[in-house]
C-alpha cells in the first residue's frame, strides 16, 4: 500500500512536470534555431547523371550549395566556407556575392537573407585522373553570422575510371568480330548474299549512319534522342531483313552503320561491340523464329523492341562509363529503355507496312 502511494505521487509529478513549461527541456526549441539556416549541396547539377558520384578521369562538374532562411527573423552577414576535399581541383565564376578561393577553400559573403529568402553558390570541381579504389570524400560547409555558427557535410562518391574495361571492351567487340568472320567463312554465309543484297545493305546503312544521325544531332530533342533515332534505324531495319532475306542481314547492316561512321564522323573501334549486339539479337531472333525475317507485323515488332533493349542497356550500362566517365542514374537509363521500346515498336509496325510495300514494287 504504501509503495502504491509513492508510484502514484511519482506519476503525478512526472504528468504535471510533461505539462508546465520551463520544468523540463524536453520537446522545446530554443528561440536560436528558429533562424538557423538551412543548407543543401547537389552534385553533379545533370539530372541524368547519378547524384553525389563522381568518376575520375572525367571532365570538370558543377556543384550547387543552396542556404535558405526558414525562420522568422533576418540573418546578417552571413559568411559561407566550403572546404573542398583534396583529390578534386576546384574553380569558381563570378556570381551575384563576394566569392573567392584559396587552396581548396571557397569563401563567399552571403550577407542577408530575410525570412523565407535562399542564396545559391555555384563552384566547379573535377576529379583527379585515376584512382585506385572507390572512396567516399566529404564537402565540409561551414556558416557563420552573428549570434550563430553552423556546420554541414556532403559525402560524395568518387570512383575508378574503368580504364581495364575499356581494354577489355576493345578487345571482346574484335574477339566478337573474328568470331563471326570465322563463322562466316566456315559456313559461307557470305556466298549467299548477291551483289543487289550487298549494294541493298550499304544504302541502307548509309541512311541510317549519315541521314539519320545528323538530322538528330540537328533537331537535338534531349531525352528524346534516343527515340527520334531509334523509329527510323528500326524501320531500315526491317526493310532490309524483308528486301535480303539471308542469314545474318542485321549484323552486317550495322557492322557497315559502324565503317561508315568511322569514316564520316572518326567513330572509335571500341564501338564495334556495340553496334554487333544490336545486330546479332536480332539475327538470333530470325533464326529462332524460324527464319521468319520480320514476315509479319508481330515479329517485325519484336525484333524493333529487342534491337532496343539491347543497344540501349549496352550503350547506358557499358560504353558511356567506359568512353564518356559518365555514371548514369537509374531512373535516367530506365527512361531511355522505355524510349527505346517504344521506338522499336514505332518503328517495328511501321517498317513492316514499308517492307510489304517495297517488297511488292521489287516484284
């Protein structure tokens, strides 16, 4: 009885305690971090890329720290210090505040913000060279104004340049090559194409590694580059699987799409694999649909979409690392794989009408 007494007075005092202000700290907020500042840092400012990642090797990226004021009251003078870790070279450009840089510091004078009110800097960073392993670096901001001082830090990502898988990419795409060419000769694949089927291919391929390549650096839609090219590639695709009709007509058109590019935009050889995935995906295709050379709307459309997927995970996961130091972000390359679907399903519903009237007109 007398231990139940002393619970209840200790849980009275406890409830009035929670209840009075000013008894305990718990759950208040002084009147100072209503006017701190609120801070953020993005890099690299390409949305397609994956953010808070940097690849050595690549070229210089830009990095946005943005300060906003959420409380009540104006801040005054505010000074911003951002310590820029030491494996990146930094540079800035003149903006709307005092700013400057001293070794791997960047100072800014801010000055005011009212309530509500948001200053961005700007700064530029680029990534050494080559590094051995994949580390973490840390971007230290440090903010002071009077009656205050805050701290904030960003770990970004700095990995490899994949220097051995370019190598390694070079490699297999002639591996892939030579295999083929030996697969050619042994089976005289070659032998069953007619000087109007080679001439047939080379047109084509011109079209699509000429025409339809500069129109797109032409019209430059952005995202949508990726399908603006992919509907007529597919479309030349299926009118020359129906007009030739042999084994191994799409390997060969591309093939000839990636010589004419070597010739007429300086296209590097390591792209060999590339263009030979999306061709030999789709001879894999026609063969394991029983030699059905895109035939009907259905399969001409299926061979579209294959093309697509393949060219588009090879190109996004595989050579723009590799050649262009580029760490695409998933949501990017998931957008570009819808894009590229729907070229080829476009473009695969529309080659098929094309090649069943031209394969009409040849006879």
């Amino acid at each position: 009885m007398k231990y139940g007494f002393i619970l209840s007075v200790a849980l009275v005092f406890i409830l009035t305690a929670s209840c009075v202000p000013g008894i305990f700290a718990t759950g208040t907020v002084s009147n100072s971090s209503t006017s701190s500042l609120r801070c953020s840092m993005e890099i690299p400012l390409d949305k397609n890329q994956a953010p808070y990642v940097l690849v050595a090797g690549s070229s210089w990226e830009r990095a946005r720290v943005s300060l906003e004021n959420p409380g009540s009251e104006p801040l005054y003078n505010i000074t911003v210090l951002i310590e820029i870790p030491e494996d990146l070279e930094t540079g800035v450009s003149p903006q709307p505040y005092p700013i400057s840089k001293e070794g791997q510091k960047i100072k800014a004078e801010i000055r005011d913000l009212a309530p509500g009110q948001s200053a961005d800097l700007i700064f530029d960073v680029k990534p050494p060279i080559s590094i051995e392993f994949k580390k973490q670096v840390v971007f230290t901001i440090h903010m002071d104004y009077p009656g205050g001082e805050q701290q904030s830090e960003q770990k970004v990502s700095l990995i490899p340049p994949p220097s051995w898988l370019t190598y390694f990419t070079i490699l297999a795409s002639l591996l892939l090559f030579i295999g083929i060419l030996a697969a050619v000769k042994h089976f005289g694949v070659l032998d069953l194409f007619s000087t109007v089927d080679l001439i047939t291919i080379a047109l084509l391929a011109a079209v699509i590694a000429v025409v339809f390549r500069y129109l797109s650096k032409l019209i430059n839609l952005g995202w949508f580059d990726g399908l603006v090219i992919s509907i007529p590639t597919v479309v030349l695709m299926v009118v020359a699987l129906q007009l030739v009709r042999k084994p191994g007509t799409a390997t060969l058109l591309f093939t000839c799409v990636l010589l004419i590019s070597m010739v007429v935009w300086g296209s590097h050889i390591m792209w060999l694999g590339f263009y030979l995935a999306e061709g030999v995906i789709v001879d894999l295709l026609v063969i394991l649909f029983g030699m059905d050379y895109a035939d009907r709307r259905l399969t001409a459309i299926t061979y579209g979409i294959s093309r697509g997927v393949v060219s588009t995970l090879v190109f996004y996961l595989l050579y723009a690392p590799v050649e262009w130091k580029i760490s695409y972000a998933p949501w990017y390359i998931g957008l570009q794989l819808a894009l590229a679907c729907a070229g080829g399903l476009i473009g695969g519903a529309l080659g098929y009408d094309t090649a069943v009237k031209m394969s009409g007109a040849r006879l």
